[in-house]
C-alpha cells in the first residue's frame, strides 16, 4: 500500500500534468510521479473529466457530411457492418451506429399483416409442413407463422 506524501490541495501544474499524461501513463504512474496516493490521483483525474483513455477519431465531434450519409447508405447492410464502416469513416462505432440509425438505415421492417391468403394457405398445411417449411414458403419467420396458427387455433397433430 502506497503511503501518502502529499495531502495538499491540487495545483494547477498537478491537473495540467494530468491531462497531459492521463492518456499513456497509468494511474498507478502519474501518483508516483505526482506524489499522491493512487487512490487520491483516481480521484483527481474522474474529478478532471478524464474518464476515456480511448484515443479520438479522426473525425471525433465534427458533424456528419452529406458524403460520408451517401457512403453509410450505401454500404450499410445491417448492424454487423458497424465497425468497418466506423474504421473506414474515421469515427466511433457508437457514432457510426447512432447516425445510421437517424438515416433510417436501422430500423426494422415490419412485414404487413397476414393475407387472407396467407393464412389459407397456413390451415392447409399445418398438418403437412413444419411451422419452419411454412415460413420458408410465406417468407415469415417461424415465430410469426406459429403466433398466427396459435391465433387460428391450430395445433400439430
């Protein structure tokens, strides 16, 4: 345990060495340097702000271009896509992810209701075909087409 030198109030040459170092020193590093107890530098450096050792983007707070909306239309396909095109575009992945979803790009499409059709074509051949078989066929997914036969009152024999 690391006794504690110094029990002074801060200086401004002690905060300016923080937020200097802050980012490639260790807190253990810059009490030892500082003469301060770890504990008592923690606290210095969440009381600073200096809570993110992540280095900035390129692009870090600057606003979004009409070019770079073009680019994420382009080549978003789903949420999967998110750090490469983070990477490509100079900006964080939570950045890249809130812009795409104020594009509209991430946003799920709800399918319409079930047609009339749809739902013959469900009575017909729950006894014939898998609930997956029949998702596969209706372009639902399998959760969908037992909910609807759950609500036709249909079971598998």
């Amino acid at each position: 345990m690391q006794l504690v030198r110094n029990r002074g109030r801060w200086t401004k040459r002690e905060d300016d060495f923080l937020r200097e170092n802050y980012s490639s020193k260790s807190i253990s590093e810059l009490a030892q340097t500082l003469k301060r107890a770890e504990r008592a530098t923690y606290v210095r450096v969440l009381h600073l702000g200096l809570t993110s050792r992540k280095a900035k983007t390129k692009n870090h707070r600057k606003p979004w271009t009409s070019k770079e909306d073009q680019y994420l239309k382009k080549h978003f396909r789903s949420k999967k896509d998110v750090p490469k095109l983070a990477a490509e575009l100079g900006r964080t992945e939570s950045a890249t992810y809130v812009r795409c979803s104020k594009l509209g790009l991430t946003s799920r499409t709800k399918k319409p209701r079930w047609t009339a059709e749809e739902l013959d074509f469900l009575k017909k051949h729950v006894h014939l075909m898998t609930y997956k078989e029949i998702a596969r066929k209706l372009n639902r997914t399998e959760h969908s087409v037992i909910h609807a036969a759950k609500r036709l009152g249909l079971k598998k024999k």
